[in-house]
C-alpha cells in the first residue's frame, strides 16, 4: 500500500506543478531519485503519465488520467442533459456533434460525441484534450470567462497551431468580443488541418461555462455562408442543454 500511496501522491503533484523535473518532485517529497524516477515511469507505462513534448525531461498528465473525467461525467446531470439534444442536432446537420468540458486552463477534453453517417467525417476520441484559444470549444468557452483568465492564457503565450491560429492577444481579445456577440464561435483548420467546427457555450445558472457544444466537419462540407445557420442551430442546442441540465 506504501508504494500505490506514494504513485498517487505522485500523480497529484505532477497535476499541480506539471511540467515537472523529476529533480523538483524529488525536492517536494523528500525521496531518492531513483525512487521518484521509477514512480514516474510505472504511471507511463501504465498511460497515467507522459514526456513533455517540448521538454522530455519534463513530465505531465497522461491520456489515460484525461480519459477517466469524461466516464465520471457520465452519470452527471451536465451528460445526461446534453445526449438527447446532441442527436436531434446531429440529425438535423449530418455532421459530428462533440460535448467538452474545460480543464481549468489547461485546455478542453471531449467528453461525449454523437457521429454522423458520412463515410468521411471528423473524430474525436472521448479524453481527446485541445487548446482553449485555438478551438472552437475552447475559444466559445472562453469568452464567457473573467478577463482576468483570459489574461492569464494570454500571458503564458498562445502557441501557433496553424497559420490561421489566433496567436495575438489584441486578435484574440477581438475575436471573443465576436463570439460572445455571436453566441457561437468558429474554427476553420486553427487546430488540426481540414478540421472546422461551429461551438457554442454550455452555461450555468450564473452565467459561467461548464461546456461547449460542437458542430464539427472536414474542411471539404464546410460552407462559409451556412455558418450562420449553424451557429444558430448549435447555440439553440447549447441553450436546451443549459435548460434541461436546470430542470427546466
């Protein structure tokens, strides 16, 4: 039990500081090197843990911990609200309709998705994470959080995904303005080449964002002059998901 104690506390850790050096999280605990180091690898290979792409002597989160939120959510009343209304919205667009929630900053992760019939579509695998300033999902969320947050992502740097990334504060300030005018937010291959979707927020009782929901598609269907219609559909969809959450 010592062993799975110190895993866990491990794993909360690299949560908190990630990315973290196995020479900070040894300083932190007060343990051996070598034993820190052997902790880290066990959660990598068991998908808990992994390399920092950036900086391999760094460690963060896994897929694997990112996968065990969205199957927790599946009994919450945010899962059950937005189900129903995803299906009638993919059978009204014939398009993926995927639900994310934001992980605090850190990004978005698909919790749920209803696929279209077309032999070529779009695919998100449920604990799939994103960028919140490169994304749909992420930037409709975003645009209903403090400033002061939306200062915060700014100030750690907005990294460039594509050319048509938004990486400049000013750009991106402007373009939440838009969205929260809106009601909806777009991302045309901002994130992963030939991917485009049409989110809007999922909101609470105050005001706050739990989720977005998505109309996503290959670049190939995606129609600048149908974004209206779809921004509509999908933020009526968003709306009915608040609604139904709240017992309305």
């Amino acid at each position: 039990m010592k062993s799975v104690t110190r895993s866990l506390r491990v794993l909360e850790a690299v949560a908190q500081h990630q990315p973290v050096t196995v020479g900070e999280l040894t300083k932190l605990f007060g343990l051996p090197k070598s034993t820190v180091q052997r902790t880290l690898v066990t959660l990598a290979e068991a998908g808990w843990l992994r390399a920092n792409r950036k900086d391999t002597t760094r460690w963060e989160i896994g897929a694997r911990v990112l996968a065990v939120r969205p199957a927790a959510l599946q009994g919450s009343s945010l899962f059950a609200a937005a189900r129903e209304p995803m299906v009638r919205l993919r059978d009204e667009v014939n398009e993926t309709i995927h639900l994310s929630v934001p992980d605090a900053l850190q990004g978005m992760v698909v919790v749920d998705r209803v696929d279209c019939d077309h032999a070529v579509r779009t695919f998100h695998t449920i604990g799939d994470t994103s960028p919140l300033h490169a994304t749909a999902v992420g930037r409709a969320v975003l645009a209903h959080l403090p400033g002061r947050d939306v200062e915060e992502l700014v100030t750690g740097g907005l990294e460039r995904f594509s050319d048509t990334t938004p990486v400049d504060p000013d750009e991106l300030r402007a373009e939440l303005d838009q969205i929260r005018s809106d009601g909806y937010a777009v991302n045309r291959n901002q994130f992963r080449p030939d991917v485009c979707a049409v989110a809007a927020p999922v909101l609470d009782e105050d005001g706050a964002p739990l989720a977005a929901v998505a109309i996503s598609m290959p670049d190939a269907r995606y129609d600048a002059e149908r974004v209206p219609t779809w921004g509509r559909l999908v933020a009526d969809t968003a709306v009915e998901i608040t609604q139904r959450r709240m017992g309305a």
